[in-house]
C-alpha cells in the first residue's frame, strides 16, 4: 500500500466475491488504515464460480450501485477480475487506480515488486511504445512479426500510484498488440511452453499458422493441438482466434516450474507463468485492455521459453534468456 501511495484522506475499496480471498482482503484494508486511508470491503456474489478461462464477464454487469461506490473511492484492490471488462475501463476512466491481486500469500511474498523491477518494465514500455515491429523466432520453428503503432503499450510491475493505472500484484512485463490485421508468421509451442487456462504445460508441439492477425490453422500429432482447438472451437466466437497482447517477462523472482509443484493448490492463479524471467507472453483472444473492441470470452495466454525476440533491429531476447542491457538482471531465479 505504501508503494501505491495510499495516504491519509483516500478511500481504498477492498472488491471480493463471496469468501474468496477473506484474508487477503482483511490484510489489504489493515494496511490501508495503518496508513490512514479510509477503508472497506465491498462483497458481491458470483454467478460463474466454475468458468474457467471467461474473461470479462463477472458479477458487476449491471449492479449500477457497485459501480458507483468503486467510481468514488480513490483506489480499488480487485480480488474478483475485472480484466478485459468494460466495467474496469469505466472505473478507472473515473481516476481511480486499481490493483488487481488474485494470488495466494506465498506468491504474493515470492514475487513481491521492487523499485528495480518497475524500472526494467517501464523501459521496455518505453522501447516498446518508439518500436514500429515485433518479430520473435525460436529453434522450433517460430517466426512470428507484428506491426505496432495502433495500440498503447502497457506496463506491470506490482503495484500503481497514478489516477487511473491498473496494475496487477504480483506481475513485471510490459506488453502492446499488434495493429489489425499486422500479425502474420508461425508459432510453434513446444514442451515446456504453458497453456495458461488449463495450469499446465504444453507435452506435444502445436503449430498456429497466423494471417493478418487471426489464427487460421491450428496443427498437431499430440493432445495439445486437439485440445487448444477444442477449447476455442467451444465458446462458437470467431474472435477467439484473433491474437491478441503480446509482450516478455523480466520478474527474476518469478518461477517457469511453478505449476509442477503447486498442483495441489487450485488457488494459485498464473502470473509466475506470466511474469517469468525470458518468457515471450503470447496470447489469443479480448483486446479491451489495450483499448480494442474484441471482448470474447475466450482468452488464451501461452508463455513461451527459449524464444529470440527483436522490436526493429534491436535484439531483447536471446534463446530464452533478455540479453538487452536496460532490462538484465545478471543473477536470476
């Protein structure tokens, strides 16, 4: 909260669905008060406990009462996922920060955010936003370019100070999407690569032949394909497969192997998966983050290892590993 800015006079609304996350929510508003915020939970009840990997569709659509009060307070803590909403841009439209944090206390103190981490993430912001191409490759026959321009570029670090700035705790990458229609080229996910909605890892390669910004061909021996293919095919949206942000991982505190040794805890979320030092984040799906008009359900978010990405002629990533001077971190996890 003290890297938020919370200060004395603000209004911190602590936002939660049912009893999920209690002491979570019970530890952000004691923090908020030890700094003299005024502070509150606001408790809703959820209708898609068991929809898994629904984006944008949660229990503030239509409470009009709900949105006023979160439009009101100074910052919100999001502990029921706003993201990919309308309601999310229409509150911090109304100037009020908000913090997302859907992870576990473990997590939260793995990967807690440091001064440094904001600093490496807004510089890749920074490089991303003067950068008119993405282009990532890999060994397995990934070759992947995206025009850039259209769309914002935005950063996460763990934690916001600014009216308006959404962050999620904990995090740490920047990422943008591609112009329409400017994304074309191949993804190849190999073993070792993560299907985000599913906590699991890719076991058998999946080829994704892309045209002008949307997945055309979806190929493959193993499960892996049948099971990407089946997933989309099932939310009968053809938004589904346009691609969606795109963008790389500096969190050295983050841990690629997480889901292997958490499978006995459901409630551990992914952003060890997202934020994981080298990852390129690759995903299919909404783009009302970044300011787009695609809000499909259906969001696919597949960290990618051992991948080589330039924006223009400058080299970021290097066969997994961020070789760019601003953004290393010498010793990682």
């Amino acid at each position: 909260m003290a890297l938020c800015g919370v200060k004395a006079g603000e209004t911190v609304v602590v936002l939660t669905a049912e009893d999920e996350w209690q002491e979570n929510a019970y530890a952000f508003m004691a923090a908020a008060q030890s700094l003299g915020a005024k502070t509150f939970n606001l408790n809703v009840r959820r209708e898609q406990r068991n929809a898994v990997g629904v984006q944008g569709r949660h229990p503030l659509v239509g409470n009009e009462l709900a949105m006023r009060t979160l439009k009101s307070a100074d910052m919100v803590i999001d502990m029921v996922g706003l993201l990919f909403s309308r309601e999310q841009a229409e509150i911090q439209a109304a100037g009020v920060r908000i913090l997302r944090v859907m992870e576990p206390f473990h997590v939260l103190k793995q990967m807690f955010p440091t001064e440094d981490l904001r600093r490496r993430v807004e510089y890749a912001k920074g490089i991303m936003e003067q950068a008119k191409q993405l282009r990532f490759t890999s060994a397995a026959g990934t070759d992947v370019t995206y025009q850039l321009g259209q769309y914002p570029v935005i950063s996460e670090y763990g934690y916001t100070h600014e009216a308006g700035r959404w962050d999620h705790f904990p995090s740490g990458f920047s990422f943008t999407q591609g112009n329409d229609g400017g994304v074309n080229g191949t993804v190849v996910l190999q073993p070792g690569d993560i299907l985000c909605a599913f906590k699991k890892y890719v076991e058998t390669p999946v080829t994704l032949k892309i045209k002008d910004g949307n997945v055309v061909d979806i190929s493959g021996a193993g499960v892996d394909a049948h099971l990407i293919d089946s997933y989309i095919k099932s939310f009968d949206d053809d938004r589904a497969y346009a691609v969606s942000h795109i963008g790389w991982g500096l969190n050295e505190k983050a841990r690629w192997y997480q889901f292997a040794v958490t499978r006995q805890l459901p409630s551990e979320h992914v952003m060890n998966a997202l934020a994981f030092y080298g990852n390129v984040l690759f995903s299919l799906g909404p783009n009302l983050e970044v300011g787009g008009d695609n809000d499909t359900a259906c969001h696919l978010d597949l960290p990618m290892r051992l991948c080589s990405l330039w924006l223009d002629d400058t080299q970021i990533l290097k066969d997994g590993d961020v070789v760019h001077p601003e953004m290393r971190v010498d010793r990682h996890a």
